[in-house]
C-alpha cells in the first residue's frame, strides 16, 4: 500500500502561490509565500518575500488587502453522506461545500450505509476524500456496530486501518447504555481515541421534534426537553472522569449543558465540546410555520440558550464549532413537520454564521475564531500531531499551507441554490450573513479561489 | 376574515362573532322543509382525512352539502396516499382538480400550514395532531353562548389530557379572544411544561374548580395514554379527574356540562352525566353542522363576493 506519511506528491509540484497583504488572523496585513505544501515564508508586509525579491519563478500571486487569512477550518462534525445515499450529498460534493466554506479538513460522520463501522467502510471513505482532493476527510468511527447500541465496534480494526480514526460516534443516535458508554470510553485510551457522544436520552426524547417549552406547548408538538440532554451531559463527564477517559460532547444546545461542562473541565477532566453555528445564531421562534428545514437535532433552542452557548464559546467552555452539516433531498423536507428529517446544511455557511453571532457581537475576535474553528478542533481530532494531515497550525513559516482568506466586510443573502452541497436545507436561506469566503489552501494548492472551486 | 382557518388565533373577536352569527342565522334553516342553500353552487369542497373521524367528516360534508357545495371525500384509506404519495403531491392533484376549500384532518401537527403553501383554495383545519381544531372550538362557543346566553366573562373548565389535545388549544385561544376565562384541570403529567405562560388558569384538582364553573368541558383520555405511565391506572383517572355525579353536584345550577366525543363512558365522563339535561354533548353535534356551514361560507362566498 501507498505510504501516505509523508508529503503529498500532487501537492509537492504544485506551483508556488504569493499571497499579498493578508491580516493575520485579523491582525497586522503580512505577505505567505506558499511552496512544498508548506508556509514557505511568513513575514511583515514590507519585509516580507516580495520586497525581498526572492519571489521564486513561477509563483502565482494574489492581492489579499483586506482579507483576513486564518488557518484552515477543521469540522468535528459532517455528514457527507457516502456512502449509502448519495441523492443527499457525495464526498466529492460535501468536500466541495467544505472548501467553499474554508475548510481543509473535516470529519465525516459514521452513520452512513453502510455504517462506518469496520476497517473497510472507513478506509473507503477516506480515500473517496483523497481521491476528491478538496479537503482532508476523517473518517468518524461508529462506537456500536451498526450504531445499534448493543455491542462495540471493532474500534482497534478502525484506530489501525489507514484511515488512522481517532474520533468515534454514534452520533444521531446516543449511546444511552451507561455500561457499554464506560467501556468505549476505556477501550479508546489504547490508541489515544475520544469518544463523540450525541447527548440524548432517549427514553425523554421518544418521538421528540422540537425545544419543549413554549413552542412546543403551543404548537402541539411533542417535546425534546433540556434535561433529555443535561443528563447524558453529566453522566458521561462523570464516566470519563472515572476511567481516565477524553470525552467530546457533540452539539451541545442548552444553556445547563454550557454550566455542567464547564463544572467538569474546572475538575481538570478531559471534556471538550462542540456547537453548532445554527445553535449559535437561530432559535425556536422560527418552527412557528411549521417549515421543517428549521427541524434539527437537537432542535433549535431560545434565546436565553443561544446567549449562554455564544458565552460558552467564548469563554472556551465550549471549545469549538462544528457544523453538525447534515443535507437532506428536497423530498425529505417538503413535508408535514413530524416525519421530515432532522438536519440542516452547514460548511458553506458555518464561517459567516460564526462571524454574525460571535464576531459582530464582540464576544470573539479573528484569533479567538481561528481558535475555534481551526486550532482546537484540529487538536480534538488529532490532527495536530505528525503526519501529512496536519491542521490548526499557525500562520508561520514551516507550518503546513492550509488556510482560508476570508472577506469580513462582504455582506449577501444567503442563497441555497448557490450552494455546491448536493442539497439545499439551508435554514440561513434568505438571511443576509457577513463575509464571504474568497480563497482556501490545502496544503499550498488552492481549492477555492475568488470564491469558486479551484479544482 | 383570513382566506385559511388553520388556527382559533387566526381569528379576531370581530372575525369570530361573525362565524357564530351565521351559524346562528343557519341554524334557522336546519327547521325548514328545504334544508338547503344555493349559495356555494359550483364550487368544490375537498374532505381530505388522514385520521379516522367519522364524526368530524359528516359533519363538514353535511354543511357544505347544505349550501349546495361539489363535495369530494379524500381519505387516507385507500387512496394513494397508502402507496406513499406525500402530502405536496395530494396537494398539488387537488389544485389540480379545482378544490376551492380543502378541509383537513391530519395526524400530525402543522400539515394545514403545510398545504396552505401548495394549495391556492381556503385550507380549513379539521383537526391537525396535538395542535388545533379550530372550528370544534367554534361549535363548542356557539354551543355555550345558546345555552347560558354570553360568552363574556364565562368560566370554562378543560378538564383531562390537555397536553394531546387539539381541542383544547383551539378553546384556549378563541375563548379568550371571546373574553370568556378558561381554567385547565389535569395532572401536571397531562399539562404542557409551559402551560403557565398560556393565557388561562390551571388546577390539578377537579373538585375545586367546579363550583366555580360556568361550562365544564372534558376531554377525551386517548387509549395509548393509558399505557404510557402518564397517570397510574384508568381507574385512578377517573377517580380523580372523571365527571361523576358527585362532581356534577359541585358544579352551580345553570352550568353545563361539554364533551366533544367521542366520549370514554365510565373513564373521563359518568354515563348518567353524559346523559344528563346539563349535558349538550348532541347538541354539540347538531351545532356543529351550522358552525362549519358558516366557516364555508364566510370563507367561500365572501371571497366570490369580493371578486
């Protein structure tokens, strides 16, 4: 087999690409000389390689003023998909979605059909992204087999295969057996994993739709209550507490979710956790029509969540964003609310989102999203060790040339249609976000560029 | 008025004391030889019932019959909706045929606003899962308003499952928008977690609400609650929060007693209460033909008026 360790060899004859004036996670504007795949040289705008005169014959250069340039974004949480139901999305077009939306890495979630589950389902999926070229795909594996809940999968068989996966999930479905939830948990110290646990008791959520409280009340729709997710929360936090364990808690949506996890992590337990962009910015106002692209799970929250999860996040309780970026067809949408599927679009959004909720609120600046998005997120995956997918570096010399340029000051409405995810469930449809995504490097080769698919 | 009614909030005081006004009109006609109006001539009334409500679907054909209405009876059995056709798809057929009014009765919540979006005729909500049955609510306000005279300033007690039910959202809303006070009576397993901000009263204990009720109206206890440990036994139910004799005796001289069936004889409501003179549980029925005629025809003929 292919020895994939080191550099990638497409990414070794790429052309060299100078990127003029970008601010530095929103800092001072400098110059990145991308060769090799790397940062080749990082440096000031005026002393920078350019004025050096050391621009290497060949080198393509792109006028950055203006934009602000973060290390590549790094999704804990996507659904691509594939296999199993590629009328939803495909590798190919949920790494498009990705890129477009300035990421270079992102992991894809296990229940896929087949679920990923053994050796070969996540080695094909991880080569499907290879062989897409967009953005790193790692594979998620599935805790049970067959996400049924009963038994371990063969998560050693995973952790070994080429696909190296170090995050497992059964995410859409909670590991609610408290037995089975230690064991994982155990098991996965051998090779370093952390488990991705979607927090919800199932017994409280049977046939759950929406937030219960005032909307579900009101619109006669049976309720997914806070506590249904709390109490997994704490449960988990005090397994991982005692077998020494690293938990990672999916979408977390509540404000008492936000309180337990930053109980466990002041005990110094490893706990981290994600929130979704959509829980950052939407709340359950919006199911007031019925529209299932509004229907997720967890569902959409109030107010008084959104506020404690945007606080959570930028206290660094919750340690990063993850897109939980979940396409439908347009079939399983257009329907009565109760038997649409849960779910909303993501990756090309997720950047915008962040910067209306997070950034024009004043609650994080550019580095404290580059820290979320990409930094940490990179470390909970365990992409920030060795190896060719490396990620969440910084914008220095020798780091790997994964980042995104990003235009804070474009403002547009969002428009699904224009998406290149395969499906169109986007609940910002319709809503005018800042920003735009302008370019985005994977390891030095551009993969969007002026806003459109480089490749 | 709105050109749907998919909810009792869709109408203003205005809106609603027109619907019971008509109704009350109608009503008349239902004692002449001919029973019947010409004024909905020509144009189409779909029933589109994916529930089982024998009931509620006699009750709309009759009215829309009455004024003369093209009726088509749209259930979910054996139609292709058992193959799978999707709501939008059943829509789209209708449209298709010409329906100026689809009444629907839905199991799950929301459908009306659903086809409201594909459909170009009046959507009326026959019932849509745990959510509304707005012209139920109508009947059940016409009902009280012949009996005791006023709406304003009436107490009404919901008593049962209000947590499953349609019926009482609706009577929520349209009794306040009526100015009548509404006072829920459940245990708290039945009760919605934010039914505090509802605009109503709410009891867990039956037998200090009635003396001070005007109407007490009880609810249908659903057979799959029975076994999804919401209240202990059946029998413990109906001890606590069924209609016997001994309640009715709390309740003041002049109040009546409503129940919009089907009704669980011996469970939420006695046998001798269901059948007693304070009982308008038939006359619920009856009137229930003149309040849909009147949503017909407030929805149908105006907007041919208008055109």
């Amino acid at each position: 087999m292919t020895d994939w360790s080191g550099p990638w060899p497409a990414e070794q004859d790429q052309p060299p690409w100078l990127i003029r004036g970008a601010r530095l996670l929103g800092g001072a504007a400098a110059d990145l000389l991308l060769a090799g795949g790397l940062i080749a040289e990082a440096g000031s705008a005026a002393a920078g390689p350019a004025a050096a005169g050391s621009l290497p014959a060949g080198a393509q250069v792109l006028d950055a003023t203006g934009l602000i340039a973060l290390p590549g974004l790094v999704d804990l949480h996507t659904h691509l998909r594939e296999p199993g139901r590629e009328d939803a999305e495909t590798v190919e077009t949920g790494t498009a979605a990705a890129a477009l939306g300035g990421f270079t890495a992102v992991h894809a979630m296990a229940n896929t059909d087949p679920v990923a589950d053994t050796a070969g389902v996540v080695e094909q999926i991880w080569r499907l992204g290879r062989r897409a070229g967009r953005c790193d795909v790692r594979p998620v594996g599935a805790v049970t087999t067959g996400l049924a809940g009963s038994r371990l999968a063969e998560l050693g068989a995973m952790a070994d295969s080429a696909a190296r996966v170090r995050v497992f999930s059964d995410d859409g479905r909670c590991v609610s057996d408290a037995v089975l939830m230690r064991r994982a948990l155990e098991y996965v110290k051998a090779f370093d994993g952390v488990i991705a646990q979607h927090a919800q008791e199932p017994r409280l959520t049977d046939g759950a739709q929406v937030n219960e409280g005032e909307m579900s009340g009101r619109l006669g729709l049976a309720g997914w209550p806070a506590v249904a997710e709390e109490a997994i929360i704490a449960r988990d936090c005090l397994l991982a507490a005692h077998v020494g364990s690293a938990l990672h808690v999916c979408h977390v949506s509540t404000a008492g979710s936000v309180e337990i996890i930053r109980w466990a992590k002041s005990k110094g337990w490893r706990v981290t956790a994600e929130v979704t962009p959509h829980h950052l910015l939407l709340t359950d106002d919006l199911v007031a029509d019925y529209d299932p692209v509004y229907k997720v799970n967890p569902p959409l929250r109030t107010a008084a969540d959104v506020a404690a999860l945007r606080a959570g996040l930028a206290d660094g309780t919750i340690d990063c964003v993850a897109t939980d970026h979940a396409p439908h067809p347009v079939e399983a949408k257009e329907t009565e609310w109760q038997v649409a599927a849960f779910g909303m679009t993501g990756l090309e959004t997720a950047l915008r989102a962040v910067q209306e909720a997070m950034v024009e609120t004043g609650l994080l600046d550019w580095a404290g999203v580059a820290d979320r998005m990409s930094v940490r997120p990179a470390v909970i995956g365990r992409l920030d060790g060795v190896g060719a997918e490396l990620h969440g570096c910084p914008l220095v010399t020798g780091s790997p040339a994964n980042l995104v340029l990003y235009d804070p000051a474009a403002r547009d409405v969002v428009d699904p249609a224009a998406h290149a995810s395969r499906s169109r469930n986007s609940p910002f449809a319709g809503m005018t976000l800042p920003g735009r995504v302008v370019a985005t490097f994977l390891r030095g080769t551009p993969t969007v560029l002026n806003g459109k698919l480089a490749r | 008025m709105n050109r749907h009614l998919i909810s009792a909030a869709d109408l203003s005081r205005d809106d609603a004391l027109l619907i019971l006004d008509t109704a009350e009109e109608l009503a008349q006609m239902a004692d002449r030889p001919i029973r019947k109006l010409p004024t909905l001539r020509g144009r189409t009334v779909v029933n589109l019932f994916y529930e089982d409500s024998t009931r509620t679907r006699i009750s709309f054909e009759a009215a829309a019959k009455r004024l003369s209405a093209d009726v088509i009876n749209f259930s979910a059995k054996g139609s292709s909706v058992a193959k799978g056709e999707s709501l939008k798809d059943t829509a789209l057929t209708l449209e298709a045929m010409g329906a100026d009014a689809v009444v629907i009765r839905h199991s799950a919540s929301g459908a009306p606003h659903r086809l409201a979006g594909w459909v170009r005729g009046s959507v009326v909500n026959a019932g849509d899962g745990a959510h509304e049955h707005p012209t139920q609510a109508l009947l059940d306000a016409f009902t009280m308003r012949r009996r005791l005279g006023r709406l304003e300033g009436l107490r009404v007690a919901i008593v049962g499952d209000v947590l499953h039910s349609r019926v009482a959202r609706s009577n929520v809303r349209l009794l306040r928008t009526l100015g009548a006070e509404v006072m829920l009576v459940a245990p708290p397993t039945l009760l919605p977690v934010a039914v505090g901000g509802w605009p109503c009263e709410v009891s867990y204990d039956l037998d200090a609400a009635l003396p001070k009720a005007d109407v007490v109206m009880m609810l249908r206890v659903q057979q799959e609650r029975m076994n999804a440990a919401y209240f202990p036994t059946v029998r413990e139910y109906s001890r606590r929060y069924g209609l016997d004799s001994r309640r009715m005796a709390l309740l003041p001289e002049h109040a009546i007693v409503m129940h919009p069936g089907p009704m669980n004889r011996g469970v939420e409501i006695a046998a001798d209460v269901a059948d007693s003179v304070r009982s308008t549980i038939v006359e619920q029925v009856s009137n229930g033909v003149s309040v849909r005629m009147a949503v017909l025809y407030l929805l149908l003929g105006g907007s041919e008026a208008q055109r």
